[in-house]
C-alpha cells in the first residue's frame, strides 16, 4: 500500500512540474497593450503606445513589442528565448536600454524576472508580474536608458486576446 501510494505522490508531483512547464500554461502568450494611464516612467517620458505579442517558442516564449515612442517614432524589438531558466537569448531591433539579450527566469507561475544586458553590461532588470485573472501584467524594470541615465518604469499592460 505505501509503495503504491509513493508512486501516486511521484506521478501527481511530476504531472504538477509538467503542467507547470508547459508552455500553453504560460501566463505571458497573448498580446498585451500598455495602459498609459496606469503606467509610471520615471525620468520619462513614456512612450505614447506600446504593443507586446507573445506566443509559445520551445519551453519559452518569442515576444515581438512594438513601441510609438514619446516623439512619435516607430520602432520594435524581438526575442525568442526557448527557455525559461535564465538563458541569455540575442535581441534583435532596439531592445530596452538599448540592449542586446535578455535573459528570463520563471519565479512562480505568474512571475518572472529578466535581465536585459548589452555588451555584457546589465542594463535592465524586470519584474513582471501577471494577475491571477490573466487580465493584467505589470512590469517593474530598472536600469540604464541608452543615453546612460538611470529609470525606474512601471508599465501597466491588458491583455488583448
């Protein structure tokens, strides 16, 4: 009776770590659009839109954002970072703080933070933490705007789909 026991704990707790690998149980794929009004950029100024589509890539996820900054200007960056585990991954266009990777880990089921390097250099730190409703993400980051100054943002975003 306890060996079938011990197995059914194993089976019920691998299952768990499963599901919980899983990237269709990811808190982060959908698209996401900033709300500006609950959104906080300091020094500023924030962008006047920003636009995060994020879908299942391996065990990760890739994530395309495009961003209307303060002065109107288009632009985008993207990244797919086939793990969670805080593995760099390259990222292309023109990344936070002007960054050149970024690396995600997983801290529980709907918070994750990053690292967003360049050149080596750290030059952004994130703590994202989506709701439990899967309505809402917040974004917390800290770092190195690409003119060298020190940011604190708060971005609120709602998902869209």
């Amino acid at each position: 009776m306890k060996r079938v026991l011990t197995c059914a704990v194993i089976a019920v707790v691998t299952a768990a770590g499963v599901l919980a690998q899983n990237p269709q149980n990811n808190p982060m794929l959908g698209t996401w659009k900033m709300n500006l009004a609950k959104s906080k950029y300091t020094p500023g100024p924030a962008p006047q839109s920003q636009t995060s589509t994020i879908e299942a890539a391996g065990n990760g996820v890739k994530n395309v954002t495009k961003i209307t900054t303060a002065d109107g200007k288009e632009t985008s960056y993207q990244y797919t970072a086939t793990s969670l585990d805080g593995k760099e991954f390259p990222i292309t266009g023109s990344g936070p703080g002007g960054g050149d990777t970024i690396a995600i880990k997983r801290v529980n089921a709907n918070t994750y933070d990053s690292t967003i390097t360049k050149s080596g250099k750290v030059v952004q730190t994130s703590h994202v933490v989506y709701s439990k409703d899967g309505k809402t993400r917040t974004i917390t980051a800290k770092g190195t705007s690409s003119s060298g100054q020190a940011t604190t943002n708060i971005s609120v975003y709602e998902r869209q789909n």
